[in-house]
C-alpha cells in the first residue's frame, strides 16, 4: 500500500494521537442514525435516502453469493442504530454467518457511548430518540461486531463469536458520516485503511459534506485545514488507483437517475449501479 505523504504528516500524526488520548472531548457522540439522511436531496421521497440504498445493497450482495459472507462497516458509527437495524432485519442471516454488521467506534464501546449520548440529548434533539437507541441496542447488540480500532496500517481484523475475521478485501459496503474523513488529521492514511477492506463489490459512502467541512482545532491561518484537504484528495486518487474503485457523483440507475448525490461513492469493478428509487 503506497501512501501519498502531504506536508507535516507526522506533525499531524502526532495532533491525531493527542486527540485519540482525550477522545471524550473532540468526538462528539451521536447515534449513528442516518434514517433521515438523503442520498439524493427529496425530501418527500423515502425512497431518496441512504437507508433503503444501503439495506437494498446488502439483499443484493446476499442474493448474488449465497454462499459467501457480506459485511457491512460503519467507521466511527457511534451507537450505530442503522447497523443495529440491518441486525433487526437480517437476524437469520447474521445467525448463519451469511451477514455481519460491523461497527468501528473509537471512543469505547456502545454502552459507555449510549451513556456519554444520554449526556449529550439537550444538544442532539429529544431522549425520545436515545431511549430508542437504547431499546435497539438491548434487542439486537449481540448481532452487530463492535471494534474500538481504526482498522488502519496493518491491522485489518475483528473477532466475533471467538472467531477473528480478516476484513481486508471483504467489505461489501463501507459508510461514514461525520467520521474519518472529516476528523481525521492524517486522512491520506486512514482513508487508505478503508480502500483496503473493500470487496469487488464494494460501495464505499462518504458524505460530500465531509470531504469540505473538516472537524477539529485548527491553527487560525488554515495550513493544516489545506495539508488535510490534500491528503483526502491524495486518498482518493489512491482508491482510484490502488485499489480498483470508481468514484460516482450521480444516481446510476432507478427513478433518480442522472441526479447529483449528497453523497461521494467510490465503487469496485463488480458492484451493480448506484440505483435509487
Ligand atoms: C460525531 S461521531 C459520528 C457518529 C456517527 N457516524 C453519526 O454520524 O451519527 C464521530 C466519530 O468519528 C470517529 N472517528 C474519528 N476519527 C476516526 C478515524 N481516524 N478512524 C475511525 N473513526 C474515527 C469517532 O470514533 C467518532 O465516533
């Protein structure tokens, strides 16, 4: 894996570690729900968001191999409710080993994190929408693979039910939002940890916000905002180029054909096309 070093890297390297150590602080908890999120901007169309895109893609990974296992992976995926509803609705899959939701959280596990969003609620909306987390999480924990690794450099596996799993080249669709790419310090690195779990039929999602809006202390005249800039821009030209995937702006196919995303999609050689509605 060649990695495009941009300016200061290991001062960043260094900045990425200190915030690791007070994790409590800069990563704001949240509860990994993208159920309203849009994938395409229509909001009175349910079928437009990333919800039904992404369930939709798991069926179909499922459908085309039976025989082999599709994971999903949410980096920095906070409680994860989506991932705790893909449990809820492929419970017989995951008890066969067919489908494994994995969740990467750095800041701790989701009940130490349940706690700290317990916390947060006067800032994120009503507890309404914790304490339905929290009913998820009791129900359908035990169907999703939490890891408190970043997955980068050379560590690419997670244990679940004892058995360790190596997920480099097994993911099937790879989702952050409010995630790597617009905290991380060091992006050209971490971003390249997730090109290299991707299948052949791998969607990777990143939110188009992301990529501009980066997260975290700054210095004042934005020489390190610019260094990360490049180093997301190095990252993709190295998932282009390093590991196969396609970068898609526009619905592929289905009833939103042809409109813009809010969403970048990097794809495998062997996905199906970005189909909405
Ligand atoms: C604001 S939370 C987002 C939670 C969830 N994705 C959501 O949108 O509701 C930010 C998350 O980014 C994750 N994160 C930050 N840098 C990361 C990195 N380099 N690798 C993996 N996860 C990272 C942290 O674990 C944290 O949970």
């Amino acid at each position: 894996m060649a990695i495009e070093l941009k300016p200061d890297f290991f001062d960043r390297c260094a900045r990425q570690q200190q915030d690791v150590m007070g994790m409590q602080g800069p990563y704001a908890a949240v509860l990994g729900d993208y159920t309203l999120v849009q994938l395409v901007k229509d909001p009175d169309y349910a079928a437009a968001r990333l919800e039904p895109f992404w369930a939709g893609h798991i069926r179909a990974c499922l459908k085309a191999d039976p025989t082999r296992r599709v994971i999903s992976y949410d980096a920095g995926g906070g409680i994860s409710v989506m991932s705790l509803k893909l449990a809820a609705l492929l419970q017989d899959e995951i008890r066969d080993g067919r489908f494994l939701p994995v969740v990467s959280e750095l800041s701790g596990g989701p009940e130490h994190f349940l706690e700290v969003a317990k916390a947060l609620v006067p800032q994120h909306g009503n507890s309404y929408q914790v304490s339905v987390a929290a009913a998820m999480l009791k129900e359908f924990r035990q169907g999703v693979c939490y890891t408190e690794t970043a997955l980068s450099g050379n560590n690419t596996s997670v244990v679940w039910q004892g058995e360790e799993i190596d997920l480099a080249g097994g993911v099937d669709f790879i989702h952050e939002s409010c995630a790597v790419t617009p905290w991380s310090r060091i992006p050209e690195w971490h971003i390249l940890g997730l090109g290299r779990l991707a299948s052949p039929r791998c969607v990777y999602a990143v939110h188009q916000d992301d990529i501009h809006e980066l997260t975290g202390w700054m210095d004042k005249a934005g020489v390190e905002r610019a260094q990360r800039h490049a180093g997301i821009v190095a990252a993709h030209r190295a998932l282009q180029e390093q590991f196969g995937l396609t970068p898609v702006d526009h619905v592929e196919a289905g009833a939103f054909a042809g409109r813009p995303m809010t969403y970048r999609i990097f794809k495998g050689p062997e996905a199906p096309p970005i189909t909405v509605g």
